[in-house]
C-alpha cells in the first residue's frame, strides 16, 4: 500500500496505517522529561489512533518512552512519504526495534488504538450443543454460527465446525 501524496504527512500516514479512522494528531512532543511523562500518560488512556511528528534523531528516545506507555497498540513509522525512498514500519510497539543508524529528517509517527486481546471459551457446552441444534433447524449455518459465537464468547470455528459435524 502507497500513500497518495496530499497536503498533509498525517491524512497520508492515517491512509496507510490500517488504524481506526478516528485520530488525534498531537503533532511535536516536548522534550522536557516530566512534562512528556505526563502528556504520555494522559494519551494513553485515549482509544483513538494518536499522530505524532517526531525529528529521526529522536526516534529511539520516544521509541522508549512509546514501550512504556503504549504497550497495547500497534505503530507505523513513516519517513519519506510519497517520495523515492519512502518507509514505512508496521509493528506492534511492544516488538519494534531500535534504530541502530541515525535518522534523519522527520517522521510521522501513527500510534493505533488500544488493541483489544479476545480471551474466547475453547468448549462448547452441552446446553449450547443442544441450541445450536434447535437453531440449525430454522436458520443457516452462517446466523447460527454468527449469534452462538457472539452470544457464548466462542470462535466462529469451532461452532462452524461443530455446525458441520451436527448437519452430516
């Protein structure tokens, strides 16, 4: 995927991020230790996609910062938008890597929103056996599969596949 060049790093880098459309674009981080401490603890409470300038010099500085504060979301790093050497870093924050060479010229960084881990049952009952049952009677495969799993905190595939075995 290539960003379309436009009037603004940050719609081209929201256009490539893949993130929520929501976004805040904070723009320059200050530099002053407790003051960043403090703005970083209050954007990490915030569910949207957040959209920070950040000069290459500095990158592996907020890099760090980043790794404390927004462990749960995923970042896109990207320098030379729309242009010969374009780069673009997709990762999640907690598994991205320094950088070893110096950077240079600005970055636009886009940090996603809070990624939301899905803790699904691995069984399915024998009361939600006799359900999907009833309900294969009257309805397809696919809204059975969409309400049990949604209903119950199962993943689809186990009720598809549960689904088939109860059809055959």
């Amino acid at each position: 995927i290539c960003p379309v060049p436009g009037p603004s790093a940050v719609t081209s880098a929201m256009s490539v991020s893949g993130f929520s459309g929501q976004y805040l674009f904070y723009g320059f981080l200050t530099k002053k230790e407790n003051e960043l401490n403090k703005v970083l603890n209050i954007l990490s409470n915030i569910n949207y996609s957040i959209v920070f300038f950040i000069s290459g010099p500095k990158v592996n500085f907020f890099l760090t910062k980043f790794k404390k504060y927004f462990l749960d979301r995923r970042i896109l790093i990207a320098k030379e938008m729309t242009k010969i050497h374009e780069q673009l870093i997709r990762k999640k924050v907690e598994s991205i890597k320094f950088f070893s060479e110096n950077m240079k010229g600005e970055l636009t960084v886009v940090l996603s929103n809070k990624i939301k881990e899905k803790n699904y049952k691995k069984d399915i009952s024998e009361s939600v056996k006799v359900e999907i049952k009833k309900m294969l009677k009257k309805y397809s495969h696919k809204d059975v599969v969409e309400f049990i799993s949604k209903k119950e905190n199962l993943q689809k595939k186990i009720v598809y596949d549960f689904c088939l075995k109860t059809k055959n």
